[in-house]
C-alpha cells in the first residue's frame, strides 16, 4: 500500500511540468508564426515596391519609344510627300515617251516572232534529224546483229560525221573496226585511242576494256616472239 501512494505522488508532481512545457511549446509555435508572418509582409512590401519602381520605368522606356516613334513618323510622312512628288514628276516625263515605248515594243514583238518561227524550224530539223540518225543506229544494229561487220563499221561511221557527240556510235564505230580482223595489228592504235577517249569523257562498257585487254594481250605475244626470233 506504501509502494502505491508512492507511485501516485510522482505522478501528480509531474503533470504540472508537462503542461507547462505544452504551454512553452504552444508559445514558441505563436512566436515562430507570428514572426512568419512579418516576415512574409515584409517580401510582400518589397516587391510591391519593387514593382512600382520596375512599371515606372517601363512606363518611362515607353513614353521614350513613343516620342522617337512620333519623330520617326514625322519624318516618313516628309519623305513621302517628297517620293510622291517626285513619282508625279516621273510620271509626267514618262507620258511623253510612251509613244516611243509602244513603237518600241512593236518592233520588238515582231523581232520576237520571227525568233520564235526559227526556233519552231531549228525544232523541227533537230526531230528529223535525231529521228534519221536514230534510223541508222537500227540499221547498223541489225547488220551487227547480222554478222556483217564492214557494213555495220561504215553505218557508224557515217553517224559519227554527222554526230560527233554520239558516243554509242562511236564506241560502235572502233568496236566494229576491231570486230572486222582481231589480229590487225595496223588498226589496234585507233581502236585504243577512240576508247580511251571516251573513258575520259565518261563513256565506258565492259566490252571495251576486253578489247583493250586483248589489244595488250595481243601485243605482248608478238613482242615476245620477236625477241624470239632475234
């Protein structure tokens, strides 16, 4: 029963501590808001101050602009008017040459029309004649394809005096040189300098560097045997 009334006497010696550190507590909490919230008046003050300060200055910047802006049109308005007299001014010279104009422009219509009706007749020559030399590559196609070589040969060779920049003629024009005796030493020159020509100008098949081959091939064989015979 002792141990009892003990323990009680303790507990009520305690409870006035913990309330009064409540209150403390409570108190701090108050001081620490209030203190909060000065110092978010404070910002607050600030920045409305430094608002005003910042719109003042923006209202100046802008009241500037609009007085150079004023000054600016001002002086547009001066120089139009001066461009407008000056256009008048040009108007009233150009009436008197648009006779002169419109004479002008008739003659050149008609130089015009007659460049035009050469043209349509160039046009037309260059149609017939691509069609006539498109005839003949056939023509020297088919005698190719027919085994007459020689025939073929002067086919192309006719095209290229005509068409000299015909490069399928050309190529066929050597290979046909070369087709008519592959062991005539005598023609191998022209044949490789006609299709190293056109392999400079872009122009190349796999037919010429056979060719070439062979030409080299062929060379070399007789080289060979007539250090031979020496």
């Amino acid at each position: 029963m002792e141990k009892t009334s003990c323990g009680c006497k303790t507990h009520n010696s305690l409870t006035p501590v913990i309330l009064a550190s409540i209150m403390l507590l409570v108190i701090f909490l108050l001081c620490v808001s209030i203190a909060a919230l000065q110092n978010q008046k404070r910002l607050s003050a600030m920045y409305e101050e430094r608002l005003d300060l910042l719109e003042s200055s923006l209202k100046e910047e802008l009241e500037n602009e609009m007085y150079l802006v004023n000054g600016s049109l001002s002086g547009l308005n001066a120089s139009l008017e001066t461009l407008t007299r000056m256009h008048l001014a040009a108007e009233l010279r150009l009436s008197g040459r648009i006779s002169v104009t419109n004479s002008n422009i008739s003659s050149l219509n008609e130089i015009y029309q007659s460049i035009l009706e050469e043209h349509s007749k160039r046009r037309l020559e260059s149609l017939y004649s691509d069609k006539y030399l498109a005839d003949k590559m056939a023509d020297a196609s088919l005698l190719l394809a027919e085994g007459k070589v020689n025939q073929a040969h002067l086919q192309y060779v006719s095209i290229v005096s005509e068409q000299p920049e015909n490069h399928e003629a050309r190529f066929y024009m050597y290979y046909t040189l070369f087709l008519r005796n592959r062991f005539d030493r005598e023609e191998y020159p022209e044949v490789r300098a006609g299709f190293l020509r056109l392999k400079n100008e872009g122009y190349v098949r796999k037919e010429m560097q056979e060719v070439l081959s062979f030409i080299d091939l062929e060379g070399g064989v007789i080289e060979t045997l007539g250090e031979v015979n020496d």
